[in-house]
C-alpha cells in the first residue's frame, strides 16, 4: 500500500494510508514495517458489530481475543471510569513500547485509546 500523504515531525515521519483495501491492507503494512511485540484493538462496539471480523483478520494471528477491547457506544464511554477499564485492559495484556495499539471507531474510542496507551 501506498502513502498518500507523508506527516514530517522533527523526530520522524509518518505515512498517511488510505485506499481501497484500506483499513485491511494499511493494517497489515502497519504491523509489518512496525513488527510489533503484541498487538491490541480498542474498537467501539457499532465498529465491532460491522468491520470487527475485517479487522481482527487484517491484523492477524498475533491478535488474540484476550487483546481486543469492545468500548460502548454513548455517552457513557465518555467517563474516567471508561477510561480506566481501557488502561486496566492494557496492563492485564502487558502492553509494552514496542506494542500497536489499534484504535477503531473514532472520536471517544480514539480519544480514550491513544490517551490511555500514551
């Protein structure tokens, strides 16, 4: 897969993916050029119920079930306690440095997700 657009920051540059095969080919280039010691995906549960299978095959057998986070939808995932069980969830699955957390389904799950693996 092709980056479309190139992020600079003064440290590194990051490749933008997009595409028709997007997010499963992105997904997969993703893991292979970051070879990840583990693997996670915190996914809201409307993502989960219609893309949830597409992206648990794009990202592998290094992703098991014990490392996959379903976030409610609605306002109750916007809580510190929701955010809590995200980081709970991360330390019961000994998330590491070199580990790819995967975020699926936008602003709340995104927020929550890159806040807690931060």
């Amino acid at each position: 897969m092709k980056a479309d657009i190139t992020i600079k920051t003064p440290s590194r540059s990051y490749p933008l993916l997009a595409g028709p095969r997007f997010p499963g080919a992105a997904l997969r280039h993703m893991i292979s050029k970051i070879a990840p010691d583990k693997l996670f995906l915190i996914i809201d549960e409307q993502v989960e119920s219609h893309h949830g299978d597409a992206l648990r095959s794009a990202m592998g057998r290094g992703l098991s079930q014990d490392r996959v986070y379903v976030v409610p939808s609605g306002e109750q995932s916007k809580s510190l306690d929701s955010w809590n069980r995200i980081i709970d969830f991360l330390l019961r699955g000994e998330v590491r440095r070199n580990s790819l957390v995967v975020a699926a389904g936008g602003g709340v799950t995104g927020d929550r997700a890159g806040f807690a693996s931060a």
